[in-house]
C-alpha cells in the first residue's frame, strides 16, 4: 500500500472509540440534532477537525475499494480518498464543520425603511439524497426599520455560501437562509428566493438537462404586505428579463 494511504487509519481516542463516533455521542448528549444540513461546529474540539478528515479518507479508501477500483495500482486513483476527505470536510461540506463566518454589523443610523434587493448572488451545493451539485443563484429582499442591523453586500453572499455549504434539499435551504438573516438583521422583513439545477436530476435518473427549481420565503412585512411583495417580485422579474 502506498506511504500516504497507511496513514489514514480511523482516529481512536483513549476508549477506543474512532472520533466520529465520540462527536455523535456529544451531539446526541447535548440533545443538538446533526442532519446532513446542521452546522455543528461547536462540538468539535480544537485539533479534531484534521483528525476527522483523515477518518474520512480512511472511509473513502474503503468505498473505492467496493467498488473494485485498484487504487493501489490505478496512479488516478491513488490519491482519491484524501482528496474526496479534504473536499467533503474543508469546501463542499464546510459549513457544517465551521463556524459563521465573521460579518460586521453596523446600526441603521440613517433609519432607512425602503425596500432592498441584494443578488443574484451564486450558490452552490450537493444534494443530500445523491451528493450532487446544485447550482443556482439567490436573492434577498429586505425590509429594514430603524432598529435592523445593516451589513454589506459581500456579507449576504458569506452567510448564504456557509448555509449551502453542506448537503441540502433546496426546500429547506431557502429556510434556513431566511432565518440566519432575520436573526441577525432583524429586519421588518426577509424575503429569499432560490433558482437552482440539480445535477441528482441532470446526471442520473430522468437526465433532463432544462428542470430546475424555484422556490421562496417571505417573512413579516413580505408576508403580510401584499404591495410589497409585488413590488420585491416585479423587480427580480425585471431583473431576470
């Protein structure tokens, strides 16, 4: 077997648990639910998080080698395991092994209250039934009032690639989006709305190449005024014309 992949032996602790199972032992006794879509940075210990990487590529050495690919002689393959675990654990599916990323917030000092659009911003994600990308774009409306928090425009960007960085169903991305920005803008209203393809459809099963999806959120003002959700919707239809 090649140096590198006799490295990458499942990560025991002093019980001789492998330290995946002993994060699902945290998460389960602090009652926190750890869905494919559930950031669960807080109960990752400092220095664990490259000690899981390498439990990962032990596991994916294991799932190429059931499915009959010689990687120990395929020179393509040799390295695929620790590749697909630095992939899964650092980028695709970062945002469930990091924290929020770092966004200033600052007041609204000029008690602004007009409507605002912010996108299209690009997303990106994987399927939590397949592992297949999605790709698409996003738009936030927002509703302010003179005690919301205002943050720039490259931050909405930040806080929606950490929500799609992990496995998602759009439906419930949409949501989850929604609700990390009315916590932090406290907004008098949030609206998102998601265009994406998904490859689970494009790449497998039908392969219909035009199918995609559009869904949205609208939360208080968005919701309960019907003047300004036309408006927010009318704007992206002009916008996509």
């Amino acid at each position: 077997m090649p140096a590198t992949m006799r490295d990458l032996r499942p990560i025991e602790t002093s019980d001789d648990q492998v330290l995946s199972q002993r994060i699902r032992e945290r998460l389960r006794a602090a009652g926190v639910r750890f869905h494919a879509n559930d950031n669960i940075a807080g109960y990752i210990e400092p220095g664990e998080l490259e000690a899981l990487e390498r439990e990962v590529a032990d596991q994916a050495q294991a799932l190429l080698r059931a499915l009959v690919i010689d990687v120990d002689h395929d020179h393509n393959t040799r390295e695929t395991a620790r590749r697909l675990a630095k992939m899964f654990v650092r980028e695709v599916f970062a945002g469930r092994y990091q924290p929020a990323p770092d966004v200033t917030e600052f007041p609204n000092a000029e008690r602004l209250n007009e409507l605002m659009i912010v996108g299209p911003m690009r997303v990106r994600s994987a399927c939590s039934h397949h592992l297949c990308p999605i790709m698409g774009r996003a738009w936030v409306g927002v509703m302010p009032n003179a005690e919301s928090n205002l943050i720039g425009l490259s931050k909405y960007a930040r806080l929606i690639g950490w929500v799609m960085s992990r496995p998602q169903i759009q439906e419930e991305a949409v949501v989850q989006i929604a609700e990390l920005l009315e916590r932090r803008l406290r907004p008098d209203g949030i609206a998102v709305v998601l265009e994406a393809d998904h490859y689970c459809m494009h790449w497998r099963g039908v392969k219909d190449d035009e199918a995609r999806m559009v869904n949205s959120v609208m939360r208080g003002s968005f919701l309960t005024d019907a003047s300004l959700r036309r408006e927010f919707l009318s704007l992206l239809s002009q916008r996509q014309s």
